[in-house]
C-alpha cells in the first residue's frame, strides 16, 4: 500500500473537493490541516509517505529535504509551476513532480476587491462603524486615474483589461512586453520608471525569479507619487519588503494593499501587521472553491495515472534568468 499526505490544508477542504476514495485500498490518504516548517519536522513528519500533495508554495521541498525522504516517489504542486520545489534535487533522488492547472480568474478578482478596499479604506470603514463611528476617511475614485500594471500575463492582462470598466487608463511594463501585447488588452506600453512615477495604483503580476526579486525597492517607491498605491497579488519578494515599511511608515506612498510576503504564513511581530495604510490578506489569491476543485481533481489524477505507470503534468526546472 502507498501512503499519501496531503498538506497544508488550512480549510478543512481537501477531503471534500476531490474523491480521494478513488483511489481505495492501494493508498492511504492523510490530510494535514497544520503548517509544519522546518527540515527537521518536516522530515520526521513525511519520511514515511511515498506520495506527497503539497498546495503551491506553503512547504518548500529543498534537496535537504529530498535527501530525508527515501520513499518519496511522487511530488505533486497545485498549480503550473513551483519554486519552493527544488526540481533537480528531486530528479536526482528519483522522485516524479507533477503539477495541476491553475485558473487565473481567481487573483484577477482579488486584485479588483484589494484595490476597492484599499482606496475606499473599506476595511478601516467597516471597523468604525463596528465601533460606534461613522464615515472617517475619504478615498479616491478609481474613474480617471491611470493604473500601472507590471506584468502583462494570465492575470496582469485580465486586470489592464478590467481597468476599462473603472474608466482608468492601463499603462504597463516588463521587461520583454511589446507594444502590440499591451495594446491586445487596452494598454500602453512605456518604460518602468515612467510607470512607477505616473501610475495613481501599481499592481504586480511577475513571475517570482532571480530578475523579478527585488524589483520594486527604495528606488522604485520613491518615484512614486505620494497618492500612489501599491499592490501586490504575486510573490512577496519581488518587493523590499523592509523598503515598503519604510515608504508606508513615512507616508511617502499612500498605502499597500497584499496579499503576499517574504515570510508565510507573516510572523505576528510583523511591521506591515500594524500599519494602518495597508490592506494585507493572507495569500487568498488562488483560494476560491473553482481554483481549489481544479487543484485537487488534477491532483488525484496525477496520483492515479503514476500509479497506472504513465505520470501526466510533469512540472520543468525553470529557465535561467
């Protein structure tokens, strides 16, 4: 018999969004609800499962770790592409890592919600009027005001598009976006410092990798305006994140609204967890039932078919750069 783990299962969900029964009595399925971090805990706790289901990015998988899990066979990540996963190492010990489609509508539509709750101060409204107080803020309309994509894949094209419906004029950069794909989806192409010193709201749609870490640093919040706010629905490093602290805790942007950090689940001590001119979530922005039955569905498939000898979705080292 094989023995699966399926982690990070913060819901309570995952035993109810795919049928796992399928694949009764040659595995045995374990579900974790809790995060577990660190080699040590997280080897004593998986050393005996032949298949693992890890939910994105939660729990790396270094060579370190491959090298403790002997019986390890199968890896499979939701979604298309893991670097938390070390996929040489994984080669090298012989296990299989396979992924899972990924639905893009998901982040796209919290985007949208994190910059309404962020301008109109939503979430600082709702907790005065649970406090007894009534309208304490003023913020911005979004009609009229240029929005400043950074990225223009999947999601990043979805939300220059969608800017429209706002009556905001999209502008975009990165670093190999053509002037014909930004114009494919209602936007216009320019350079980044022009974006960062032009936008009313930046929002981020990268590709975490060795040219995206650290994209937007003190540099880059400096140019931007002192009414400009910042988004962030793709990976926390590719902001200086102590950077961010700074400009918000000096007012130098106007807020931040994320949805991903450096370090996650965020530490309870974090600066960002108690400044008043952000909106942080905790990385909600694939969770949402369709993202989470496409997740696991593919994820049951992709046991079932390496047991059937023939594994589908392989996932690739990325490319260099």
């Amino acid at each position: 018999m094989h023995r699966l783990a399926i982690l990070d299962d913060y819901q309570h969900v995952a035993g109810s969004l795919a049928d796992w029964s399928r694949l009764e009595p040659a595995v045995d399925v374990r579900i974790f609800h809790d995060h577990v971090a660190g080699l040590d805990a997280l080897a004593e706790r998986l050393h005996e499962f032949e298949i693992i289901v890890a939910m994105r990015e939660r729990t790396p998988f270094p060579a370190a770790l491959f090298e403790r899990l002997p019986k390890l066979e199968l890896l499979v990540s939701t979604g298309v592409r893991n670097r938390a996963i070390d996929l040489d190492a994984a080669r090298n010990a012989g296990v299989v890592v396979c992924g899972t489609r990924a639905l893009a509508s998901s982040t796209v539509e919290l985007t949208w919600g994190l910059i309404i709750a962020l301008t109109r101060n939503i979430a600082r409204e709702d907790a005065a009027v649970r406090g007894g107080q009534w309208q304490i803020s003023v913020g911005p309309e979004l009609a009229g005001r240029t929005i400043g994509v950074v990225g223009l894949g999947r999601v990043g094209g979805r939300v220059a598009q969608i800017a429209g419906a706002f009556g905001m004029s999209p502008i975009a950069w990165s670093e190999n976006l053509t002037a014909e794909r930004a114009a494919a989806v209602g936007a216009r192409l320019v350079g980044k410092d022009e974006l960062f010193e032009t936008a009313d709201i930046v929002t981020l749609h990268l590709v975490l990798s060795e040219r995206t870490r650290g994209l937007v640093g003190a540099r880059e919040l400096a140019l931007m305006k002192p009414t400009a706010y910042l988004v962030n629905t793709a990976r926390g490093p590719i902001i200086d994140e102590r950077a961010l602290v700074d400009a918000l805790d000096a007012g130098s942007i106007a807020g931040a609204a994320l949805d991903v950090f450096d370090e996650e689940p965020l530490p309870l001590g974090h600066p960002l967890r108690a400044l008043p001119n952000t909106v942080i979530t905790p990385h909600i922005g694939y969770v949402a039932r369709d993202a989470y039955e496409t997740f696991y569905g593919d994820a049951l498939e992709d046991v079932e078919a390496f047991l059937a000898g023939s594994p589908i979705r392989p996932l690739e080292a990325p490319a260099a750069g």
